[in-house]
C-alpha cells in the first residue's frame, strides 16, 4: 500500500508504517501527480482535497484529514468515488482552548483587566468552543453561547443569539467554515456587525480566516476606535492581509491548535479511522506516543489568583511566544507555512502535575492534572 502524508503530521511514521510505503510531502505543494499510485492520502488543513487533486488517483481508497475542520475537503466527490474519509473532530479542541485563555491572561495584564466576572461570547459551540467555554468559566467569566444549528438541533444548552453575543466584554469565534444555506459562515463577522462594537471589546478568531471579512477589519482597526484583536487565522492563507497584523493585540499563523498532544490526537485519530476501515483492531496506544515534558511537577502553595493562574498557564504556554515569532518572521506567504513547519514543541496544561494546597477544583477544571497530595 502507497501512502501520501502531510510532513507536519507527527508519529506518522510509527502508526502508519506497518501499512505500507510512506511518503513524506509538503502539504501546500503536494500534486495530482503525484497521486497516481496512492492509495491512502493523509492531509492537514492546508490541502484541498478536490477534484484537481484527485485528477490523477485511480488507486486512491481512503483519505483522512487530521484536523477538526472539513472545508478543505470535497466530501461529496470521494463518496462519489467511493474513496472513504475520516477526520478527527475535537483533536485539538484542548489546544485551542489553552490558546484562547493565555491570550485573555496577557490581554488582562496588558490593560488591567479582571477576568473573573467578564462576559465571554462564544459563537460556535462545539467541541472547541465548549473547551473554551469550560476554561474561561474556570476563570469566572460568565460565558454566553451561540450556535444556531446546535440550538435548532435541540441541544438543551442555553443559547443567546449572535447580536448578544457580540455585546460581551470578549467574543471568541469557534465555527466552521461555510458559504451557503441558513447557518453560513463566510465574512459572519463583517461590516455591519464590527459596526456595533466598541474598542473595549476582544476579539478573537482561532477557526477560519474567512469567518471575518479581513478588508471591514481593517477599516475598522484605522478608524479613531479599534478593537483589540487576537488573530490565529487569516483571509487567504498564506497571503493574508499583512496591513492588518501591527493593528492586533496578538497575531500567530494558525497554530492555536498546533499543541503537540493536539497534534498527536489528530494523527491518532485518522489512523483509529485507518485501522476501523482495514477491519484491523489498533495495536498502537496513544500516551506512550508523547514524550515526557520539561516541566513534569510542581507545588502550588497558595490559593491561585489570576496572577498566579497566568504564571502557571504561562510556565507551559505564553502565546506572546509565537506573536513574537510571528511578527518577526513573517514577511511573505512562504513563511506562513515555514513557521508551522518549524513550530517549536508546545505542550498542554495537562503534561504538568500539580500538588495544591488549595484551589484544586479550579486547576483541574482549567485542564493541570493534580498529583496526591504527599
């Protein structure tokens, strides 16, 4: 068996190997033709899978994206073909989520803000959405969620619409990227709505690039009352709108769910799919995947502020990290994906043990495990 991976996805050679020949290609330049003898194809979100791509794959039988979102994938043409297909949905929802609170923890610092008590909108609440709902609320955010399909579908959660939530202190972009019917997505953010919000707010977009309209933005961002942005996503990737970039609090290439347990989950999870449409039982288990951390255990001897809980999420994970990388390697589109490529190892909240002498139920409910107490 002839197998194309995305070079970014890790341990894919351990899961992937005993199947077959592997070859490693660069997800953004990978080929028809080079397609003709494949018949599994393993991408990121940096790959259309389309009918351009499958131009030239007569073999191709299973294609498996380790990402939560699909828009990069034609769904109905591999049904078509028969071609099976398998993602891995709330892979790096933890990821996203410590993403989203390190930035708020900066953003607090930055401008003297006391998170506890903030109203935090979440507009699409699925598995990353929730993920961020849970940690901000952690935090003692009041937290409003918006998703119409989800509300409409009966999920029996309490839901506000979308101009309510755009009224909270910080607004948190969580949904996928569609272009038609009632729940659309494309430019949801958009002239209109930036109209009635004040540069109070943040804004914070870790899904789509073009779930914001990057052009209104802008204008936006020039006029006498901008709005404080954290941006993961861009309109366009990898020739994304640089004027935009020096009028954001914090700006990374789309690696808010780049964690390196995210990573590994969503490899994990297509290869679980691999196995399933083999009929082979999986052999292979997750946590002996990851290597050990830098920081394995520690003692917290007080009860945790916000001070506190900022140095602790920032001891694993400071997005000012990649801001810095970002703003400071970026000059055009090839290195948006030279810096994915190159991303520095990060790991989740999860990988440091915790002894508390208090604030135990806060901790764990923001994602640290907690070790006995000796």
């Amino acid at each position: 068996m002839n197998i194309i991976i995305d070079e970014n996805m890790p341990v894919a050679e351990c899961l992937f190997s005993p199947f077959g020949h592997l070859t490693r290609l660069p997800g953004r330049q990978i080929q028809a033709d080079q397609l003709a003898e494949a018949d599994a194809l393993l991408v990121r979100s940096v790959t259309r899978v389309d009918e351009r791509l499958l131009s030239q794959a007569p073999r191709l039988k299973f294609v498996g994206s380790a990402t939560i979102g699909t828009d990069h994938v034609d769904q109905a043409l591999l049904a078509q073909r028969g071609i099976a297909f398998a993602n891995a949905p709330g892979c790096n929802k933890i990821s996203v989520g410590e993403y989203v609170i390190s930035a708020l923890l900066v953003l607090a610092e930055r401008h003297q803000l006391h998170l506890a008590g903030m109203t935090l909108g979440v507009i699409g609440a699925g598995n990353t959405g929730t993920a961020v709902a849970e940690r901000a609320r952690a935090l003692g955010m009041q937290v409003c969620l918006c998703d119409p399909p989800l509300a409409d579908a009966g999920d029996p959660r309490e839901f506000v619409p979308y101009e309510v939530a755009l009224c909270s202190d910080v607004v948190s972009f969580h949904v996928p990227l569609t272009h038609e019917g009632p729940y659309a997505t494309w430019h949801l953010l958009d002239e209109a709505a930036l109209a009635v919000l004040d540069g109070e707010q943040i804004l914070i977009n870790a899904c789509r690039g073009d779930v914001w309209d990057n052009r209104a933005l802008l204008a936006r961002q020039l006029s006498p009352d901008p709005l404080r942005l954290v941006m993961d996503v861009w309109e366009h990737e990898p020739a994304l709108l640089t004027e935009l970039v020096p009028h954001t609090e914090l700006a990374t290439p789309h690696i808010a769910g780049y964690s390196l347990e995210g990573k590994v989950r969503g490899t994990y999870q297509v290869y679980e799919a691999f196995c399933a449409w083999q009929g082979l039982a999986v052999s292979q288990a997750f946590t002996p995947l990851l290597p050990p951390p830098a920081f394995g255990q520690l003692a917290v001897q007080q009860a945790p502020d916000q001070d506190l809980l900022k140095r602790l999420i920032h001891l694993v994970y400071d997005v000012r990290r990649d801001d810095a990388l970002f703003r400071h390697g970026f000059a055009e589109p090839a290195d948006f994906d030279r810096l994915r490529k190159h991303y520095p190892e990060r790991r989740e909240w999860s990988s440091l043990r915790l002894t508390a002498q208090a604030g135990c139920e806060q901790l764990a409910a923001l994602g640290f495990t907690l070790a006995a107490h000796p």
